[in-house]
C-alpha cells in the first residue's frame, strides 16, 4: 500500500462519505432499509445480525456484507458467535461446490470478525487459515480471484471477482498479513488493466482497494463516475439501498487503512 498524505485520505473519504449519504437518501425516500449503513457510516449504535446462512446467488455479496456490518455496528457476542457459525458453514459449502472464492472469502470475513468479537483466538486463526486455503484455490498463477467459466458472462464474472475482493482488502485490514494485502494490490492492477466499464455495475465493489495505489485509482474514479450518474438518473430503493450499503463499507475500510 502506497504512502498517502492525510489531506488526500481525508477527501477520498469526505467524497465518497458524501455520495454514500445521496445512496441512503434515495433509498429512504421509498422506504428502503439503510440501518445499518447508517451506522456504520455515522459510527454509532448496535447492529443486530440474523442468525441464516446467506443464500448463494446474485444478491449473496449483499447478505454477506449486511452480516459483516452488522459486526463492525457492535452486535452482541451471541450474534457474532452465530454469524462466524454461519460462515463456517457457507465455507463449507463452497469448498463442496463450484470453488466460489468470493463466498470462501466472505464467509471467513464475517467468521474472522465474529471470533474477534467474541475474543475467540484460535477461531480467528482458523478462519485466516482458511483465507490461505481459498487463496490457493484461486485462479493458478493469475492475479484474478476466479477462472471465468465457459457458461459465465463477463458482467456475472466481474461481479464476482470485485465482491471477492471486496471481502480480501476488508480481511487485510483486520489482520497483519503483508501476502493478503500483495494479492489484493495484484488483483486491482489485474483489474485496472483489463476490466472495462461496461462489464461493471453501479456498486463499487472493491473501492477502497482501488484507491490504495495510484495506478489503480483511474478505477475508483470511473466506479463514482458511474455511481454518481445512476443516482442522478434516478433508481429505486433497493438499488440506492445497496449502493449505500456498498460506499457505507468503503468509508469504514478508508478509515481503517494504516497510516
């Protein structure tokens, strides 16, 4: 992670801060739910998490981030206690399945988080231990989290490798692991290189990844370009909600970067 002067830390966070609150505004304006975006981003109150396995799909990513919110809000031990339960067990069921690292790695974020919480040591441990292991599985010998299968769109494909490394770059800031933080530099300048605007979404996943390094932040720049001109254009509650929801978490992870 490059040196970056306070002054500049202080405006990526004041911009995207600012674009977070326009997300949660449009999606409380039609009743959208926004809580624990609002928390996380006000830095106050508690969090309640549920207590079921995120299901898998194009919304899992949001499940996943919800729990993990929930965490970072102050849930109660027993809560955090259920929520690294139900990553153990969408680990599991990753590893049984299609190698999905993205829900490996999410599902060891809200498990390492919950144990801390909880002051579980060797439950933390063992959730890095499996972060190693998803690592492994990754793409061979690519900077890319995932193979892209030959059944897979692009846009599906994408999608999933930024919320996978999303939940890598929150993970190499609750723990002091120099190879986490390496493979998420690599993964962002794979990505800075190859992934085109149109193949990407109005979430900015991965944003606070992208503005760690100077050569990637052309990326961060076109993801708030692109959300800035969807909410202008006008989107629905559940939309704004999880655009909140997703700049909410890259706000948190800009204030937890080292100094």
């Amino acid at each position: 992670m490059s040196p970056m002067s306070p002054h500049a830390r202080e405006d990526d966070e004041r911009v995207v801060a600012q674009l977070a609150r326009q997300a949660l505004d449009a999606a409380e304006a039609g009743g959208g739910e926004t809580r624990l975006a609002r928390m996380l981003l006000e830095r106050a109150g508690e969090g309640v998490v549920d207590r079921e396995a995120p299901a898998s799909g194009g919304r899992a990513a949001h499940a996943w981030l919800r729990r993990y919110l929930a965490i970072e809000c102050g849930v109660r031990q027993a809560d955090a206690v259920a929520a690294a339960g139900a990553g153990r067990r969408v680990g599991a069921a990753a590893k049984r399945g299609n190698g999905d690292i993205a829900a490996e790695l999410w599902g060891a974020l809200v498990r390492l988080r919950g144990t801390q919480v909880g002051g579980e040591t060797e439950a933390a441990a063992r959730a890095g231990a499996a972060v190693d292991a998803a690592l492994a599985r990754a793409a061979a010998g690519e900077p890319a989290l995932h193979a892209q299968h030959v059944d897979e769109t692009l846009e599906a494909w994408t999608y999933t490798e930024l919320t996978a490394l999303h939940a890598l770059h929150n993970l190499a800031l609750h723990v002091d692991r120099p190879d986490w933080r390496r493979r998420v530099a690599a993964t962002a300048a794979h990505h800075q290189q190859v992934t085109q605007p149109d193949y990407t979404t109005y979430e900015p996943w991965a944003l606070a990844a992208f503005l760690d390094e100077p050569d990637t932040r052309p990326f961060a720049e076109q993801q708030l370009h692109d959300v800035t001109t969807h909410l202008r254009q006008g989107t629905d509650a559940m939309a704004a909600a999880a655009i909140g929801m997703v700049l909410a978490d890259a706000v948190h992870a800009l204030r937890l970067r080292p100094t």
